[in-house]
C-alpha cells in the first residue's frame, strides 16, 4: 500500500547535526500533520550541476500541506512552519559545503547554499526549488523564507497574480526542476536560469 503524500518532509544527508533536525520536528509537529524526517541517498557526487540536486539539508511544503492540511486546520500553523523554517536557517546559512567532482572534493564560492533549500511541487510536474544565497544576513534570509512561503501557498491555492503566473510560464525547467531565488530589490521570488549559473 502506498504511503499518503506527506504534508512537510526533511530530509538530510552527509555529517550534520541531527539535533537541528529534531529541534524542526518538534517545532512544527502538531495532531494531523504528516511530517517525514528521513535520511536522503545523495546524488551530488554524481551532478554536474549542483544547484538541481539536494542540499545537505532540504525541506519540503508539498501542496497538501496548503489545500488540505491548513484548510482543515486553519492558517496558524502556517506562522509556524514559518518560524520553524527561519530557525532552521539561522542554523545552516553559515555552514559551508565541498562541491563533489571528478578531481575530487572543491571548495567553491558558490552563489547559492549547498546545505540548505525548500522545495515544493509544480503543477506541471516537477518541482520548484528556492535557492538560499551564501552569505546572507540574518535579515536577508527570513525576507527571503517569509516571501517564498507566501508565494508558495498562493502557487498551491491558485491566488497567485497573473503577472506572476506569466513569469513562472517562462521557466526552463532541467530535470524538472525550476529554480527560484528572493529578489531584495523587488522584495519577490523570482526565476534563476541554470544556464546561467551553471559552474558559478
């Protein structure tokens, strides 16, 4: 029989501490959430580019999390994950990791975080994935998680602006996967196109 979708999943791999995953657990479980805390196989030694790949750490807000779990439950839980995400942030933002090639391990100053991102589906089949940049301020990174989450529910209830949706329509998806990163300018998500920052 196969398992009901999750609500919320993180996943982790690599040397991590493990209480950052419990502290997350604890923080958002409540009656009636679905929440998957599992290891994850890694794929990144074999990924030319990282960015489509996992993080060391990724959390997951699947979209029966949106229309199912807070219709039934009601919008507070939302502030919560929405704590919970930040928190776990703060913990892995200044963390750093080894890009894997076939020279071996390399320290790189990647644009984006290979320890931490948020993923979610997309309509068309896929996922979205919202890159963390390297060396953001703390500031800068809640910004980032509070628009992301906003956009995402709006994605997942269908209240997302035309305008919005017109942008996601431009999309290069590369193995299903659409990037997307907080543009602090504009104070939104916007797209990333891989191509661009394909060995960065």
């Amino acid at each position: 029989m196969d398992l009901p979708t999750p609500h919320l999943a993180l996943t982790h791999e690599g040397p991590i501490d493990l209480a950052f995953m419990d502290e997350f657990r604890s923080a958002v479980a409540v009656e009636g959430l679905n929440l998957r805390v599992e290891p994850a196989i890694s794929t990144r030694a074999m990924a030319s580019w990282p960015l489509l790949m996992g993080t060391t750490v990724v959390v997951w807000v699947f979209k029966a999390y949106f229309n199912g779990f807070l219709e039934e439950t009601g919008k507070a839980h939302a502030a919560t994950l929405n704590a919970a995400v930040k928190r776990l942030g703060r913990r892995l933002v200044g963390l750093r990791a080894a890009r894997i090639t076939a020279r071996g391990p390399v320290r790189g100053e990647d644009r984006f975080s290979l320890i931490y991102s948020i993923w979610t589906e997309r309509r068309e089949g896929g996922r979205f994935k919202m890159l963390v940049p390297n060396g953001v301020t703390e500031a800068g990174l809640e910004a980032a998680l509070d628009a992301y989450l906003v956009f995402a529910e709006a994605y997942h209830t269908d209240v997302l602006e035309s305008e919005d949706l017109a942008v996601l329509a431009e999309a290069r998806p590369i193995g299903g996967v659409v990037l997307l990163a907080y543009d602090a300018a504009s104070g939104t998500i916007q797209l990333v196109d891989p191509l661009e920052e394909r060995g960065g």
